[in-house]
C-alpha cells in the first residue's frame, strides 16, 4: 500500500508534467538525476552530500538512510569531487523510512549514483552479480535476488550512474512480498522490514562508495541498458614492478623516500635520540604533522587505481611522554588525484607511554592514492601526525599491496612489521577453555542464545560417561532456520584485544559422536578478518566439516583458522569463529589457543596434542588385475575408505603422498576416465 505521503504527492501531479526521456542512453551528467527518470513516479532517495533536488514533489528526499555498524559499516568519504559514503564492512545496508510503499509492487528498480572503483567487479576484475538481500528473519522469509552485473568500463574512476532491478516476490513463508511488510513471527531489527535495521541490503558490498541511492518502481528511472553505460577511465601507465619505499634516517640510506620539509609539515632533525644503548639520528615534526615523499612515481602514479598500503615505522617513546597524552598514527590521506582526502580514524593512532624504547609498528590503510596530501611534486602515503609532542621517527617504510595479476599480488614486503607489537610480548593471553562438564568458564563460555544460533545446554553420551554439553537448539528448519549455530563467547579478552591483527588461531572442540546422527557434521563457518586493510568476514571451508560417524564416544576435533578477529559474529563482547551444525551435534568442551608469530611465544601451540597423527607416505601399485595401497606404518586408529568407484585400470599420475583435508588424508589416483579418492580417517 502506498504511504500517505506519497499519496498526497501523487494527488498533486499534473498532466503537464516531463515524462521519461525516450531514447536517451548513457554516460550521463552526474551532477544532475539522469534524463530517463520519470519525475511522475513515487521514488524515495537519498544524497550524501549537496545537489540533486529532487525532479518533483513525489520524489522524497532522505526517505532512505544509509546504516552503520557491525558488519555493514559505512564512513565518509571525498572522492572525485563529492563527499559519499563507503562501505568498509561485508555489506551496504539500506533502510526506506517507508517501505510499506513496496508491498504492491513485483519489481523494485534501485538507482546509485557509485563511484567506479574495484568494489564494482569482483576480485578479478570481472562483472559480477550484485545481489540484494531482501525479507526478513526468520530464514524462510529470506530472499538473496540478483540486480544485474555491471560491465568492466564502470571500473573508471569516475563517478557513474547504474541501475539495478530486483525482483519483489511473494514469500511462501508469510504469503506477503518480501519488501514492504513485517511477517508476524519475525526477528531481528525489522523495523524497516529488512535485516538488521534496513529495508535492501547490498550484500558483499564492502568497498562500493555511493552519493546517492534511489528506490522506485520498475521504469521508475528508464532501463538499465540506457543507464548503465560508462565514460572510458583517464590514461595511465601500469603501475610499476616494485612494491616496498622506505628512508632509513639513522643510517642515512633511502629507498626512494625524502622526509617533506615545507609548508606547514617542517621537521626537526636530531642525533642521539632514544635510549642509552641504542642512540639514533631521528626526525620529528616542527609542529604536528610528518610526511614523507615518493620519489620517481617509483610505487605508482596518482592515476593508478587506489591501494591499500601498510607503513612501518620506528619512533621513540621519550620518558617525557608519560602522563601527557601523546599519540602517533597516519592522519590523511589521498582519496584520488583531485584532492579528496580521507583520515585514518584517531583511535588507531599510537597512545604513548613514556617507556624510553623504540616502537616499531605498522598501520595499514585502505583505498589510498598516491596523490598524497601536501606532497608537492611526489606521491605518498598517508600524512602523520603527533599530538600534544613531537614524535621522533628513526625509519620509515611503505608497501603498497599489489592485486589482480600483477607479479607481486598478494605479497606483503612488510609481513614482520605487526599493527600491535604487544602480540610480540606476553601481554595477552594465548589460551581460553570452556569445559561444560568440569565447569570450567576459564576466558570462554556458551555465548547468547536465540535467533538463529539458539542453543541448549545438557546431558548427553554414551550411557558409562555422561556429560554436560550444549547443542543446537533446532534440528529441521521447521521455526524458519535452515541452518544451525554454536556461538561461544571469549570473556574478559582473554586472547588480548580485539583491536589486535587477526589471530593464528588453533581450535580442539569434544564432541559426542552420537549413533544417532551419524552423518550429522559440524565446523567453524563465518568469522571476522581483515582483507585489504578493511575488516570484513572469513569463511571455513565447506571440506573443514567434521562427519559424525556413530561410534558412541566422545571425540576431538582440530582447526586452523590463520587469520582471526575477536569482534566475532553476532556474538558479543569477543568471539571467534560461529560454528554451522547440521544436527543436534552435542560439544562438552571447547579450547582456543592463539600461535603467536613473534616473540617469546613465537610458533608455539598449546593445542598440539589435540592435532591429528600424521599419516605415512602411500604408495600404489596396480598389477594389471588389482589395486593395492599400502603405507609402511598405519597411524594407530585410522583405516582406510574409498570414497567412489573405480574406473578404468589406467592410473597417472600417482601420488605418493596424502594430501591433508580437514584433519584427514585423501589420495587422489587419476584414471583415464574418472577419478577416485582415497581417505584415511578415524
């Protein structure tokens, strides 16, 4: 049903008012609505920043609002010319002030006025499917539905239109559309009817930047063929075979890095700095601010796509700074090569101590272009600054993180460099454990029941060695919730701080292998992580999946997750991986260890016992007639499985050696037709 206002609205339409440009295709203006829109149509809208009034009264301006927090994060930022909103999170979430407008209509047209950077394709570079999540929990009244692709021109550095269209229909779980009313039984922030507080979400929307967004019926904005069309991007060299600068100032060796010494960012350069025993020639800011320049574009131009780069530096934590507040971190950098300017937010920066030692540490930023700020006729990274003192730095380096099919993809020249030395220390912990049956809360406990992670705590096992142990609540879907959660709370930031880099993080959970749901599996699913600088979701692989096998027991399970975050997944204050069950699998006890890759601790699991054995080497022969596989030494309790059925009797190549998959191991023969795995498990 449409709202009041824009009933009131569509009352006050007259007859000699524009209707859509036919035949008009784009690249259009972006300082105006494109000419294909239908200023007669209900449309909700919002800017981010000043311009585009609204074509007429029937289009309502801040109707929509664009959502912050969790893991659709969203903060401000100005790029080719406009201030817009970029989402750092997994999704872009959108909520309509009035969305019950929607409950009529089968197709929803969502227009955006984006900005073309590598958000738009996927990761390598080609179209790929924006997807909208629409409804509401519970999962049955969920709908994951796709807009369209967008071709590679968008990626053009410019700000573009684009337009989307959804599909609005009738959900079977409460005989409504999925956009425009609120089911009974429905859970969440649904005031919207959405998800999480909103109406459309974006999903994998981290990275996109918007100015403007716009619901409206279908044609509502013309076509998307007439809309979704791109200016080609500016000319410019490749970006260059290298990916680490730096200045040593101690030493006097420089990398293809100066120290700016201009404008309002002069330094000061000082020898003998820095505790007895380790004096160094150092710079620090003559006021606030520190900069350092590029030379010879040697990591890129400014009209090279942003990057995320990490700097490391060395700077001096003077016993003078005890009590005054002191801190350091980068302040600002370039957004693009037009003067956009985006900040590091103020909390990352470094909180003095007074502790009279060299700090080394490093911080990494997203999107940056090597425009710079204030540097003149250099690129650079992001500005320093120190606040209330002047931070003394001995060096200082930078390593912008290559992508796509460039030769140093991937890599990370700066990888000994840590965002928190205290991980380097044993300032924080590296162990929690939940024992149900001992009672044992020792950092780690059952985390919040409900939603769809809805939990249970009792007795199961075999019946000489019952234990407390928790499971999922549901088991068939049949309330809504076609999948399963475990959630497990680290209390008191037992593992350090979730502002810490992610985690080498091992896990052992005991499980009862119930003959009753033997098949049942379970596994760490979604957690949270950093990709590029940003905070974002990791996920398990499927083949991580333990399989209940019946045998009546209590039994251990082992992971590996290399690169968590403690801000967990709707789960509070800390957490680590949710784990997806597809039964009502029963887990007594649960242990975290943390394998620090520095210091004291350096490499060290407390969790090793509970690692599988390692399987010996394999070996096949196949004589013409049978098959053998053999290994010198059985590892004690494994035996060995076929998976599928042997084809022709031509085998090449042989492995050797087991490949290891979720605790267990899998050979692979490859025959000319087919193939067939072998898997050792217990």
């Amino acid at each position: 049903m449409k709202s009041f206002t824009h009933l009131v609205a569509s009352l006050a339409l007259t007859a000699g008012l524009l209707t859509p440009a036919l035949g008009q295709e784009g690249p259009f203006d972006t300082e105006q609505w494109p000419p294909t829109v239908d200023p007669n149509a209900l449309v909700n809208y919002v800017v981010t920043d000043a311009g585009l009034e609204a074509p007429s009264g029937n289009w309502l301006s801040g109707a929509l609002l664009i959502l912050s927090g969790g893991d659709q994060e969203t903060e401000d930022v100005t790029i080719g010319g406009h201030t817009g909103k970029r989402a750092t999170a997994g999704h872009l979430n959108v909520a309509d002030t009035e969305f019950t407008m929607w409950g009529d209509e089968p197709v929803i047209d969502i227009l955006i006025q984006v900005y073309g950077n590598e958000a738009v394709l996927n990761p390598a570079g080609e179209p790929r499917d924006f997807i909208f999540l629409i409804g509401t929990l519970p999962g049955d009244n969920l709908a994951w539905v796709s807009g369209g692709q967008l071709p590679v021109e968008a990626k053009n550095g410019k700000w573009n239109w684009a337009l989307f269209r959804i599909p609005n229909n009738i959900s079977p779980f409460s005989g409504s559309r999925y956009v425009g009313s609120v089911p009974a039984g429905a859970q969440g922030g649904t005031a919207y009817g959405g998800v999480n507080g909103g109406t459309i979400r974006f999903e994998g929307g981290g990275g996109l930047i918007v100015r403007a967004i716009a619901f409206g019926p279908q044609g509502a904005f013309g076509e998307p063929e007439q809309i979704n069309l791109f200016s080609p991007p500016a000319e410019c060299d490749p970006e260059p075979l290298t990916n680490l600068a730096g200045i040593d100032i101690a030493t006097g060796d420089a990398n293809q890095v100066v120290v700016l010494d201009t404008g309002d960012q002069t330094v000061i350069y000082q020898d003998n700095v820095g505790p007895a025993g380790d004096r160094r020639r150092a710079v620090a800011p003559a006021g606030q601010l520190l900069n350092f320049g590029i030379t010879d574009h040697y990591l890129g131009q400014a009209c090279n796509d942003p990057r995320t780069v990490k700097v490391c530096v060395d700077f001096y934590d003077d016993p003078a700074f005890a009590g005054m507040d002191v801190r350091f971190g980068p302040e600002a950098y370039a957004t693009d090569s037009l003067g956009g300017v985006g900040f590091v937010p103020a909390a990352q920066r470094h909180l003095m101590q007074g502790s009279d030692t060299w700090i080394r540490r490093s911080w990494t930023v997203a999107a940056v272009n090597l425009y710079g700020v204030n540097a003149g006729a250099y690129t650079a990274g992001p500005r320093f600054l120190s606040e209330n003192g002047q931070v003394y730095v001995s060096r200082y380096e930078i390593a912008v993180f290559r992508t796509g099919d460039h030769p140093l993809a991937g890599q990370d020249p700066l990888a000994d460099c840590y965002e928190d030395p205290n991980i380097c220390t044993d300032l924080y912990g590296n162990y929690a454990e939940l024992d149900l049956h001992a009672g044992i809360a020792d950092g780690l406990d059952v985390g919040s029941s409900g939603g769809d992670q809805e939990m249970i705590v009792g007795e199961a096992g075999p019946a000489a060695d019952r234990r407390q142990a928790v499971r999922p609540a549901r088991d068939d879907g049949s309330a809504g919730f076609p999948h399963h959660y475990l959630n497990f709370a680290i209390l008191e930031e037992a593992l350090g701080p979730s502002a810490q880099p992610p985690a080498h993080l091992a896990i052992c959970v005991t499980y009862y292998d119930d003959p009753a749901l033997a098949g049942a599996a379970f596994r760490p699913e979604a957690y949270r992580t950093m990709r590029g600088g940003v905070e974002t979701f990791g996920f398990a692989p499927a083949v991580w999946a333990v399989t209940l096998e019946g045998t009546d027991e209590w039994r251990t399970a082992y992971w590996e997750i290399p690169d968590v975050k403690f801000s967990g997944v709707n789960q509070g204050p800390q957490a680590a991986a949710r784990f997806l069950v597809t039964d009502k699998v029963f887990i007594s006890r649960v242990r975290y260890a943390v394998i620090r890759p520095c210091g004291p601790l350096a490499g060290v699991n407390l969790l090793e016992e509970c690692k599988p054995e390692e399987a010996a080497p394999i070996t096949v022969a196949w004589d013409g007639t049978q098959l053998t596989l053999a290994w010198p030494m059985a590892p004690a309790g494994y035996t060995l499985q076929q998976t599928d059925t042997l084809a022709q009797p031509v085998w090449s190549p042989v492995l050797d050696t087991p490949t290891e998959l979720d605790g267990n191991y899998v050979l692979e023969i490859v025959p000319a037709a087919a193939a067939s795995f072998y898997r050792l498990t217990r």
